[in-house]
C-alpha cells in the first residue's frame, strides 16, 4: 500500500495564547516525530513518504500536484488543536482530488476528541493514542480488502456509537519495541534551531506520559512509559552517525527516573558521543549530582513550566512546588554551567493584575537564559477545563463545537481569564516579552 502521511504547513497554525506576529527565528519546525514514529514501523510492509509541509515550503494549494505524482493509497494526517482546520482542509481536498483514497487521522486532537472530529465526513478512519501498531493493521487489513472493523484503537467513520471511544495504552506499546523513528523520511538537514549550540537539530522522546497532576495540562492521560537506558543511548548513536548535532527531548519529565538518567549520562560519556541535548524537568525532579553529570554528558539546557511567581497560583495549579524550589533548581541549573529556561502561563483563573505582573519579575529576576509565556488557556480534557464548565467560566464546550466546526470558531477569543479582554492580555505578553530574555526578542537581536 502506498501511504502519504502529513504534517500539515505551519504557518497555518492559530496561535493559542502566545503572539500571532512572534519571531520567525523562534518558530523553527521541528521534525514530525509521531509521523517519523510511523514511517519507521510501516515501512516494513508498506511504501511509505511523509511531507513534513512546515518545511517543504509547499501549502494547501500544492498537495494536488503532490497526491498526483506519489498516487497514494492512503493519507494520514496527524492532529494538534491549533493546526485543527488546516487537518480537515487537507482531508477535505483529499477525497475532492480522489474519494478512494483512503484518509486516517491520528494524534493528541484526535485521541482527545474522537468522537467530534469523526463529524468530520471527509475522514474515514480515526486511532487513538499510540498510532504504530493500529496504523499497521488497518493498512494490512485496507490492502486484504477488509473493512477496518475490529481493530483496538481504531474507529471507522459512521460505524461508532459515542460510548465506543476509548484509548488502550497496553503493555504491547513498550515504547522499546518499537521501530526508532525514520529520521531520513524527511529532510533532516533542514532542521535547524537558532537556540541549539549547533545544527542540524532533531528530536527524540524516551519516555512518554507524566504522574503528576497539574490542573492545566492532560499529558496524565496518557499510560507512562519509560525507554531503557541502553536503547535511548543507541539511538543517539544512531542519530549521531547521521551527523544531526543537536537533540530536543520531547519528554514531559526526563528526570523523572534519577536511576536512568544516571545510567544514559554514564553510558554517552563511555561511548564517547558527542552530541548536544536538551530536556525538559521539574523543579522538584532534579537531583543535585544530575545537572553536572548530564553537561558532561552533552546536555546544554534544562527547560523547567515554571509557570508562575505566585505561590497562590502554583497551589491551584496543583504543581506541588513554590517559588523557593524554583529558584533553588534554577540555581543548580546555572551554577553546574548550563542553560536554562522556562515556561510560565500568565493570567492563570483567579490572577489579576498584579499577580500576573508579579510572574513577569520573578521569571526576570530568576537568571534564566530564556523564557517563554503564554496566556492561560484551559485546554480540552484538562481539571481547569473541567473547573471552568462547573463554576460557569464556560458554559457548554467551545473545543468541542471547535472541532466539528473548525471555521465557525475562533480560538484566539477563548482565553480563560474573567478579569480582562483578549487585547489587555496580549499587551501583558507583550510586556513580559519586553523585560525578560525570551525567545521570541532574542533570537530577534542576534
Ligand atoms: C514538540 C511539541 C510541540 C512543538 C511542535 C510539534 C511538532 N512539530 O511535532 C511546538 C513547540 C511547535 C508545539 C506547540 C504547541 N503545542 Co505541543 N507539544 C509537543 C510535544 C512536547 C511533543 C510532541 C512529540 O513529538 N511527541 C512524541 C511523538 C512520538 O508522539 P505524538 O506526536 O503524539 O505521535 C504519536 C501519536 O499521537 C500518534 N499519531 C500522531 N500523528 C498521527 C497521525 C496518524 C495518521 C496516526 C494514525 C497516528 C498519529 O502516533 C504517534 C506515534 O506513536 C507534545 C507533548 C508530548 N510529549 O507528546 C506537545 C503537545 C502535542 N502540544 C500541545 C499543545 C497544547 C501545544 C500548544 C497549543 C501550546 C501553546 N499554547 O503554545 C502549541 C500549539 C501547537 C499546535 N499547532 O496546535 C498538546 C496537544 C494538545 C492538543 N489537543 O492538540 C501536547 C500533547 C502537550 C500537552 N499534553 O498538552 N508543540
């Protein structure tokens, strides 16, 4: 079977609670990973391209040439809420161009919101979760002649009933059983990140999921899992033999497990590889010895959501930390010689004026090499999401209507804050971009 799988351009990307005219610099594309994932299992059966659109330069406009000339069998699509109508004009286009074509979408939106993005017609199949293995039955199935009925974590589009949806993570998705991602699928040189010591850049996931709770966020859905050290390090090498110079870790928490971070530092120093990384970790996940070991093992950042200098709202937050761990693993951070940098959330329910101004001096006063804000937005399948509906912030659910109705509702005027207007909270980005290192001015000036 042939099997096109897209990441859809990013340019058309709504930007959801950070500025619609940021830094060009600062929205560098970042391979596909989960389609890169894909490619490297079905490739074993099937002929598979992926069309990373946010490199290739090409838009909308261009994919009829491009369904064409490679003639597939199938398209997938992957699904992130703020490239949610971009999905369904690819989808659309697709069965306008050629209604046999198979379509499959996949990815967190669609494992969030199955049964409203199944509303749209124009998809055919739908997986949940993990897409590796269900993606391959279905395609082995389509090419048998089968239906596509019956397959764990799949949904095939008019034959599911609401209470049908929900997302197995099994013990079979071991994320070591894996095939390592098909970094060639794309481009990979182009990938280059104006914050990475050297380039190109790629990115690499060695656990997902997180066992912390905090209210604004929904990555506790999914089933933790955890890479051995040996693996992970043997696709670095991997990776490195490529010539990539540079690795973002896409985990949630890295750090989580003191033990196998121990044993990936030692083993990169042992193996002498030499490449640059960066994670992401919490405040209260990082052991003193870490940070001087992970430098010498190549790391150059350590990424903290710190997400707020009000120790009221890291409370609501439930992030299980104040200000003063902060600072102390900001701290360890810079003295053990790396970077660091951080994530806040800005108008988080509850903040008024001078709660929201004071983030914006804690996070100038904590000695970061950069730092990012956003707006708070309650996002789907999230507490804060939850909460709202229940003390009447929201009434019914915009995301919901959102994803069956992609061009009827506009995103941008979903913030969460009751206290001020969309343009009150986008003059507060601004100001926070203005006295602090962040990405967006920064990597402007240099
Ligand atoms: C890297 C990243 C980004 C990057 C770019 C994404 C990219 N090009 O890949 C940047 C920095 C731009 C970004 C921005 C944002 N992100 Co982001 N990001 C991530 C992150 C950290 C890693 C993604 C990744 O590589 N995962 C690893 C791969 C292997 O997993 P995967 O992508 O999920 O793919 C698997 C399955 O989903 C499935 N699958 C995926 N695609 C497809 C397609 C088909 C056809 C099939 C069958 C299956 C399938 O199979 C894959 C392999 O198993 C995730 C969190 C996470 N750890 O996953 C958040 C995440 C995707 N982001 C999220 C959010 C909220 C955002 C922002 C809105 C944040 C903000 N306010 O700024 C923005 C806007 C993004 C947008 N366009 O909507 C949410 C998604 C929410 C949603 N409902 O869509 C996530 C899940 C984090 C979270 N828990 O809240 N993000």
């Amino acid at each position: 079977m042939r099997i096109l799988l897209i990441q859809p351009p990013g340019n058309q990307e709504i930007p959801i609670g950070y500025k619609r005219n940021y830094s060009e610099k600062a929205r560098s594309p970042l391979p596909p990973l989960g389609l890169l994932y894909l490619a490297g299992h079905l490739k074993k059966n099937h002929e598979v391209k992926v069309l990373d659109m946010a490199v290739s330069g090409q838009g909308i406009p261009e994919l009829p040439s491009i369904i064409n000339s490679f003639q597939p069998d199938l398209v997938g699509v992957t699904a992130v809420i703020g490239l949610w109508p971009a999905v369904v004009d690819i989808f659309n286009l697709v069965k306008k161009i050629n209604p046999s074509i198979y379509t499959v979408v996949g990815g967190p939106n669609a494992t969030q919101y199955p049964e409203e993005t199944l509303a749209i017609r124009s998809i055919d199949f739908l997986i949940t979760g993990i897409g590796q293995f269900p993606l391959m039955r279905l395609c082995n199935q389509l090419e048998q002649g089968q239906s596509g009925e019956g397959i764990e974590n799949c949904y095939v589009q008019g034959k599911t009933s609401a209470g049908d949806y929900r997302t197995v993570y099994s013990k079979e998705y071991e994320l070591d059983e894996f095939e390592l991602p098909d970094r060639e699928a794309v481009p990979f040189s182009l990938y280059r990140i104006g914050f990475c010591p050297d380039n190109p850049t790629t990115t690499m996931v060695t656990s997902m999921g997180c066992p912390f709770r905090c209210a604004f966020c929904d990555c506790h859905n999914q089933a933790l899992q955890m890479r051995t050290a040996e693996k992970v390090v043997d696709e670095i090498a991997a990776v490195e033999k490529m010539g990539i110079k540079s690795i973002l870790f896409q985990d949630e928490l890295f750090t989580l497990k003191a033990e196998r971070v121990k044993q990936i530092c030692e083993s990169l120093i042992k193996r002498k590889i030499k490449i640059h990384w960066s994670v992401k970790s919490r405040v209260d996940c990082l052991q003193i010895w870490m940070p001087g070991l992970m430098k010498e093992a190549g790391c150059f950042n350590i990424h903290f959501g710190i997400e707020s200098g009000n120790d009221a709202t890291l409370t609501r937050m439930k992030k299980g930390y104040n200000t003063d761990s902060v600072r102390r693993a900001v701290g360890m951070v810079k003295s053990a010689g790396l970077s660091c940098t951080g994530n806040f959330m800005l108008a988080y329910p509850g903040e008024n004026e001078t709660d929201i101004r004071n983030t914006i001096a804690f996070a100038k006063g904590l000695s970061l090499d950069l730092a990012q804000f956003s707006i708070t937005l309650d996002l789907p399948k999230t507490e804060l999401f939850d909460e709202a509906l229940r003390s009447g912030r929201r009434r019914g659910n915009p995301w919901s209507e959102f994803i069956k109705h992609p061009q009827r509702i506009d995103l941008v005027e979903m913030f969460s804050s009751e206290l001020f207007t969309p343009e009150e909270l986008f003059a507060f980005l601004d100001e926070a971009h203005q006295c602090t290192k962040t990405l967006y001015n920064t990597r402007e000036s240099k």
